[in-house]
C-alpha cells in the first residue's frame, strides 16, 4: 500500500496534539518549531484537511484532527509495544511495568506504593523520575504503564488520563539527634521554634509545598529556611547530614529512624502528602497497575 505521508508526520502531529502547541510539540521532540510545523502541513495535504486550528495562544483540533487523534493513539499504542513484542519473542517471558515518579513525591514511600507488585515472577520494573508535567505527557505518548504522583493530573482535554488515590501519610517533622534535642529544649516551643532552627523545605516541584507556607502563615512562624529541593532524597541526605531539620511522611517513620538515624521532634499538626497512581484508563486494564490500586497505603 502507497500512503503520500509517513509515520513521522503522524507522530509529530500526535505530539502538537498531546501538547497543545507547536513550540511546546518542539521542546518535546527537541527540533525547531518550524520543521515541525512542515511536518504537520504535510500530513493535512496528504489527508486533505486541516487538523489543527488557532485557539488563543495555542492550537485546537479541529473533527478531522479529533479523528486522526484516535487513530494515531492506537497506532502509537501498538508501535510502542513493538520493541518488548520483540524481545519478548526471543527471551524468556517478562512482566514489565515502567512507572513515572513525579520529582515532587517522597523518594520515601515510592517502594512502599510499589510493594503490591514487587513479588511479582520475572517482574522487570523500569522507574523513570521526571518533573510532573513531563511524565504526564510521556503516559499519554504509552511510554509509561503508570505515573505514582503527590497529585492528580490537571484537567486537559487533549490529555486523556484518570487520577486513582492510593491514600496519603500524615507528616512529621525529623531531625539528627542534636538537632532535635535543641528542638525539644527550645523556649519557644513548637511550631515557633522553628524560627531558630535551620529548616529545608521542598521547592515548590512538590505539591506540600503551598500549604505548608499556608501552614506556616496561619501559625505566625518565620522559618529559618537554609535549603531548598526538587528531589526529596536530596533533602533528607542533606537533613541526616545535620543541614536543618524537616518534614517527612510518617510512613516511612522506621525507615528514617533505622538508615538515617533521625528522630521526630513533632507531628505535622494536620499536613499531609498525597499519593496518586494515574493511568491512561478510566478502568485499568493492566494487572499490574490494578494491583497497585488494590492495596492503597
């Protein structure tokens, strides 16, 4: 069979879909905004209709370009399977899972929210950490089953993907042994005390973010703040090492005791961090993913 466009104007244009916008669709695929444009332009002539149309500062599609959409998700669907069919025909049988860990989630509690299917039979796990937005588009693409998240995915009507709630952990508040005696002696007492302390929060990347600065407002403290981080293993690496003190999930309580000597000082006095599995399907087809929402921590 003869087709007058390839499989790469159908997956630029897939990608200017799934973004909402040709500069966005650029960054993505990492080439210039006009080669892609062309590309897209090409596939409308080929088709012989347009796809995409202007809306505000971004792109919409147009009933052909919903039609092509559809179709172009299950090609994609079944083009990202080739590599594992592949594989998979000449190597012995594998179950594969490829999760997306939002940067904002607790490094803490990710094997925990993973436990349902870690004894699993030739489970070959593939854990890919990115910033929230990023891993989002990448399920949609189906490069990944699952995203484990601190929130749940926006509403975007090009982005078709469902929230699951696995449940959340009440925050505490840790310390090195030394620092969390000068916590426990301060006169100031709880939460006021940390206005002495030295104390490293997570930058905004996590969803506690905002309301723990609400938190801290409510309650009239000035923090001392002496850190900053995207990644929460950093944070806790730098708190063990006796940087500051800081908030983590209760859950993962025995862990931060037993392998960074830590101890809690407070409760988190009503903070608490989300856990989310988001999947390409309202009904979760895959028996991996489905395990997972079985078991909510």
């Amino acid at each position: 069979m003869s087709l007058d466009y390839s499989y790469r104007h159908l997956y630029y244009f897939w990608v200017v879909a799934k973004e909402g916008g040709m500069a966005r669709a650029a960054a993505r695929l990492g080439m210039a905004v006009q080669t892609v444009s062309t590309q897209v332009r090409e596939l409308e002539r080929a088709l012989g209709q347009q796809l995409l149309k202007p809306a505000g500062r971004g792109l919409m599609l147009t009933d052909a370009g919903h039609a092509a959409l559809r179709q172009a998700d299950q090609i994609f669907a079944l083009g990202a399977q080739l590599p594992a069919l592949v594989r998979d025909a000449v190597a012995a049988p594998q179950v594969r899972l490829a999760v997306g860990i939002s940067d904002g989630l607790s490094k803490l509690v990710v094997r925990q929210l993973l436990e349902p299917v870690m004894d699993t039979p030739r489970l070959r796990l593939l854990c890919h950490e990115d910033e929230f937005d990023r891993l989002l588009a990448d399920l949609a693409l189906h490069r990944l089953d699952v995203v484990l998240s601190d929130r749940p995915a926006p509403a975007n009507r090009n982005l078709k993907v469902y929230s699951h709630p696995l449940g959340s952990s009440a925050l505490a508040w840790y310390a090195p042994p030394a620092l969390a005696a000068l916590a426990v002696q301060a006169a100031a007492g709880f939460p006021h005390n940390l206005a002495a302390l030295p104390v490293l929060l997570p930058t905004g990347h996590a969803a506690v973010r905002q309301r723990l600065d609400a938190w801290f407002e409510r309650r009239g403290v000035r923090p001392l703040v002496v850190g900053e981080f995207e990644d929460s293993a950093l944070l806790v690496t730098f708190g063990a090492a006796g940087m500051g003190v800081f908030l983590a999930p209760a859950v993962a309580h025995d862990k931060l005791v037993s392998r960074y000597d830590l101890q809690r000082f407070a409760d988190g006095d009503g903070l608490e961090e989300q856990f989310y599995a988001i999947a390409t399907e309202k009904k979760v087809l895959h028996p991996l993913v489905q395990r997972l929402l079985l078991r909510p921590v």
